[in-house]
C-alpha cells in the first residue's frame, strides 16, 4: 500500500492512513512519501544552498521545522511519544543544517532530498507506536538500489528485501520509504521526482505481491484531466499498456515507470483514495476490461523536430541515421510521423536540443516548433473500434494539428496540437468520444 503526499500531509489524514492499513490482517507493506510540500521545500532548500545563499536556506529549514513540531503537536498525544517525535525532528534538521555549513555538491543535494520521506515514515511509526499497532519500520536505502544509468536492480532489491523480511517474520505491518534509494557509489539518492509509486512497484513485483495499491487523492484514473474539463469520470479497468500510455502522456495519478515492474511480474495496481476510501477506484491489470476509447490525455512541453530533404527519397538508413543521433543525447522520442521526403519527430526533453539540431542539419533542413502538446486517445482494440476516427477528427474540426500518430499501438492515437489549444482540443473529445459536456 503507498501512500501519496497529501494523504499524510495533514496530521488527521496521517490517522485515516493507519486506520486503512489495520483494516484487515493480511500483511503488508507500507510505502510513504513525504509530507506535501516538503520535497518541493528542500528542492528549494537544495536551490539556495547551490547558489550560496545560505541565509534563505537557513531561514526555509527554520520554516520547514516549524511545519513539522506543528504537525507532530497534533498528530501525537502521549508525552513519551511527543519526546520520541521532537528527537527525530531535531536529529534530521540538524543535519540539514550542518549541510548549510559544507560546500554544496549532487549528493549533498540527494542527502536533502532523502529526509522528506525519512521523516514522514519516522513520524507515522512513532504515531503507530502511540496507537499500539504492531509495525516493523525497513530502511528503503538497505534494500532500494539503483545502478549507474539510474536504473532500480530488482534483482538485488529482491534479496535484500526479502533477507529484511525473514529477519522479522512475527511482523504484519511493515513501514518503509517511497522515492529514496541508494546508488552504485553507495550513496542516497532518489526515484525522481514522484518516485514513491515507482517505489511501491518495484516492492509488489520483488515480494510478487497479491496487489499494490497505490492510495491518492482523487478516486482512480479519470477519462480527461479533471484540471482542464468540467466532468470526468473514474475509469474502472485497464490493462497494463493502456495504463502506461495514459501514465506516461499525461494522467499525473501514476508515475509512469511504475507500470513496467507490475505488468513484468503480474502484480495488479489499485489506485484508490484515502478521501473516499469505499469507492470503485481503477484496477490496472493485464486484462483490458472493455474495448474501445477509455481516456484522453495531454502531455505540456513537447518540441517538434522536423527534417526535411531531398536525400531521403528513396533512400535507406535514413531514419537510423536520424535516430542516431538522439540515442547519442540519451533524448527519447515519444512521436514520429513521416512523409517520403521529410520526417517529424517529438521530444519532451531538450536539455541537448542545440546540440541535436547540429548535428541533424548535415542531414537536411530542420525546423522546430516549441511549446506543443501531445494530445492521447487510450484504449483497447481502439483502431478496431468503429467510428472512432470519425469522432475524433470531428472534435478536431477547428484545431490545427501538427501531427498524427496512429496504428503504431491497438491502443493509442496521438495527436499534436499547439499548448493553446490543449483545453479547447480535450473539452471537444470529451463530448465527442465520452459525451460528456
Ligand atoms: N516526495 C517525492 C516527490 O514529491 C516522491 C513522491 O512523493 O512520490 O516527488
Ligand atoms: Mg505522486
């Protein structure tokens, strides 16, 4: 079971979280985040230090460790666990400010980082202790690794987990962090930001655990994005490809690298809601469920990239060439459509974007537009389901779209679109793929 930010991040959200985890007897393991708003706080914590201004930093840890003694004043009762919580308050915010003193560094900055998490699952044992559960608190950093291109080791998370496990087999309840792990120098460092899921996937796939639920805010994965249109609706099956399409263009309920671990090992994903913790909720598993169009979603800060020339007519190794040189940048490529003399590609990341650029133009013109949007129709047997075209080329009647990607999947069809047109754009499919106004 993980639980997200904001379903820790107030202390009475913190005591529904351990109500939901003695709900039943089966054994289990607890994955937290941070607090929220407490990663955001030490990036910015990390910020300043990086730019030497270490009298902000002081005064944004100073804030910080006011957030948490109010947090604990209300979430504890029991003096002794008031004591117990006030150490390890103070044990983690002198830390980060013996870090103000030393000279900034990447793994200084991953250090900080790391005691969003330590604190919050520190914190809810103490509580759990208070409320007399029987829990067992595990170090993420003995068991999460990750290697030399940031990539977790099952394997080894494997082994070590389950040494931990055996080593404290009279225990139900286990308390562990999301997000942090340790890296091939031995030193912490992290998931990426929103790793807590990827965290508890790797969990469920290395215990091969009957489910992973992830626990949020918001009752499952909906058909469009609830910030941009006015209705929307829980969607209740999907199957792992659908999931990883909609969690990687867009749905912000899910990371996205947190599909691969499930789907390899077969582990089902519940997403559920702590505010609302009877409803239905979204079953991510290998079957699909239903056919047909079940979500749109948009993905903000897409480049395109288009090559055009002469020299790829006819000709072969064009693309490889092309390709080539984004391997090179570690960029990926999300979309690619082609004509016989030019090709589009799109890209979400251009760290390397001038670098890529010189390199293509040996190879023909390059154009680029910035600021786009990869607008995604998600389903099952979607391009054998009738009338879905229709539907969304009518919805698109008035929007100028850059590309089309369609058939490269039986469950996505992806369109780009200028950034300003988003809203417009995904309004128009819910009427006209949902009929939802
Ligand atoms: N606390 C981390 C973040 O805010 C990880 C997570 O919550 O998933 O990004
Ligand atoms: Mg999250």
């Amino acid at each position: 079971m993980k639980f997200g930010g904001t379903s820790v991040g107030k202390p009475e959200r913190m005591k529904e979280v351990a109500k939901l985890i003695t709900k039943d007897e089966e054994s289990k393991i607890v994955v937290l985040s941070a607090l929220s708003g407490t990663t955001n706080a030490l990036v910015e914590i990390s910020t300043s230090l990086s730019q030497g201004d270490r009298n902000t930093a002081n005064q944004q840890i100073t804030a910080l460790e006011e957030h948490y003694q109010q947090f604990c004043g209300q979430l504890l009762t029991k003096p002794a666990s008031l004591e117990k919580a006030r150490l390890i308050i103070q044990e983690h915010f002198e830390f980060l400010h013996i870090i103000l003193k030393i000279s900034f560094s990447e793994a200084l900055n991953k250090d900080i980082l790391a005691q969003g998490e330590l604190l919050s699952t520190k914190l809810f044992s103490v509580y759990l202790d208070e409320i007399e559960v029987d829990h067992m608190l595990i170090p993420a950093l003995e068991f999460m690794t990750i290697d030399n291109y940031d990539e977790p080791q099952i394997g080894s998370i494997k082994i070590k987990l389950s040494q931990l496990l055996q080593r404290h087999k009279d225990k139900q309840i286990f308390i562990t962090q999301g997000y942090i792990s340790r890296n091939s120098k031995g030193e912490v460092d992290n998931l990426k930001r929103g790793g807590s899921d990827y965290s508890a996937s790797l969990i469920g796939a290395a215990i091969n655990a009957s489910v992973c639920e992830i626990w949020t805010d918001i009752d499952g994965m909906h058909n469009n994005d609830p910030r941009v249109v006015k209705k929307t609706v829980a969607i209740e099956q999907l199957s792992f490809e659908e999931a990883a399409e909609l969690a990687y263009f867009g749905a912000k309920i899910l990371h996205p690298a947190s599909i691969w671990p499930a789907q390899f090992y077969n582990v089902p994903v519940k997403l559920l809601n702590t505010m609302d913790p009877e409803a239905k909720g979204t079953l991510i598993a290998a079957e699909a469920g239903s056919a047909g169009v079940k979500a749109v979603a948009a993905k903000d800060g897409i480049t395109a990239i288009k090559i055009k020339s002469s020299r790829m007519l006819l000709a072969y190794g064009f693309l490889r060439k092309i390709f080539e040189v984004f391997e090179k940048y570690r960029t990926s490529i999300d979309m690619i459509t082609t004509s016989e003399v030019a090709v589009s590609i799109t890209i979400d990341n251009d760290t390397h974007l001038p670098e890529i650029i010189k390199e293509l133009e040996p190879f023909g013109t390059v154009e680029i537009d910035t600021n786009q949007s990869i607008v995604s129709i998600v389903g099952n047997e979607i391009t054998d389901t009738e009338d879905v075209m229709q539907k969304v080329f009518n919805a698109l009647k008035t929007i100028p779209v850059r590309m089309v990607s369609y058939g490269g999947s039986r469950h996505n069809i992806s369109i780009l679109i200028g950034r300003n047109y988003k809203e417009q754009t995904l309004q128009a499919l819910n009427v006209d793929l949902f009929g939802l106004e």
